[in-house]
C-alpha cells in the first residue's frame, strides 16, 4: 500500500506530532470551555450540577467544595442516592474474588465504582469529617476505596457499625430528604 507509513521514517514522526498537538489544543480548549470558578486556593465555590459525578472513584471531593454551596451539593448526590450498579459484571481478580452486589442490601451506604473496581462509602462522602480523617477507615472508604473482597465480610460490617458518625450521618441524609 501506497498510503502507509513506514514507522521509521521523518513523515511517520512528524504525522504523529501534528496528531498529539492537534489534541493537546483540543484538550486545552475543553479545558477552557468547563472553567471552574474558584477561589484563589482551588475551592469551587459555584455550583454545577455537572460536579455531581456518579462513579464514586471520580468524585471531586466534597472538601474542594466552598462551605457556602456544599448543603446544594450534597441535596444533588443526595438526590442521585448511592452509586450501586446492580446489573454490572464485577471483575474477578486472579483470585477469583469480587465485589458482590448483594452487598448493596447489607450496607445501603455503599457504592461501587465501576472506574476504580473500589468500593466506597455515600455517608462517609457527605459528611466526612477532616478533625477524624485517619478513623474508622475513612481514606478508605472515601479517597482510595476499598478492593479487599477477601475481608470485606470483615470489614464492611465494621465500618458500618463503628463509625462514631455512621448513624449521624444516616439522619442527616433522612433529614435532608424530607
């Protein structure tokens, strides 16, 4: 064929650079177009119903929220309820574990990302507390996510139940939606 490339040659390197820079301002000019207004340390303090992400792993932190909109945006995931993908194949890793949806019954407050392969917690992500970060296994349960299918009989349990704020958290939830 005519047309192909040989992958050695100058017309080869210089085809691949026009397509990177051609997405690079592609990219630079999505990036302008969803600007995010911010104060001057990164805070969102507008809201956009667009920063209500679904997939727990790809959340902004409700922290990078300014305290003034953070009530609106926890009404939105609020009002979107935990990330539960019932009907998804849940990878097996190559110990053949994996998440298990009827997890979704014993623990209303999780979510599965689907992105991440984690599991986290909807109540931990509302209504985090900085002061606390380190306990209960926050970081888990709401940055990192949780992937030990083998312990999660364990765990999960835990984390429901020892939570100093885990019922705080629930009532609240009640009574945001009322």
């Amino acid at each position: 064929m005519e047309d192909d490339f040989d992958c050695d040659s100058d017309e080869y390197e210089q085809a691949v650079a026009a397509v990177e820079e051609e997405m690079e301002n592609e990219m630079a000019g999505l990036q302008d177009e969803e600007e995010i207004e911010t104060d001057g340390e990164g805070i969102i303090t507008q809201f956009n119903p667009d920063h209500v992400i679904t997939d727990p792993g790809l959340r902004i932190p409700i922290d990078q929220f300014s305290i003034n909109i953070r009530s609106e945006v926890r009404r939105a995931f609020i009002d979107k309820g935990p990330t539960q993908p019932i009907g998804y194949n849940f990878p097996k890793t190559n110990k053949k574990r994996c998440f298990q949806k009827s997890w979704f019954k014993q623990h209303p407050w999780l979510e599965y990302s689907v992105e991440k392969d984690r599991a986290y917690c909807f109540h931990c992500y509302l209504f985090k507390h900085d002061r606390i970060d380190d306990k209960f296994g926050y970081d888990v349960f709401t940055t990192l996510g949780f992937n030990n299918w083998k312990n999660a009989y364990l765990a999960l349990p835990k984390h429901d139940g020892k939570s100093i704020t885990s019922v705080g958290q629930h009532m609240k939830i009640s009574t945001i939606k009322e």
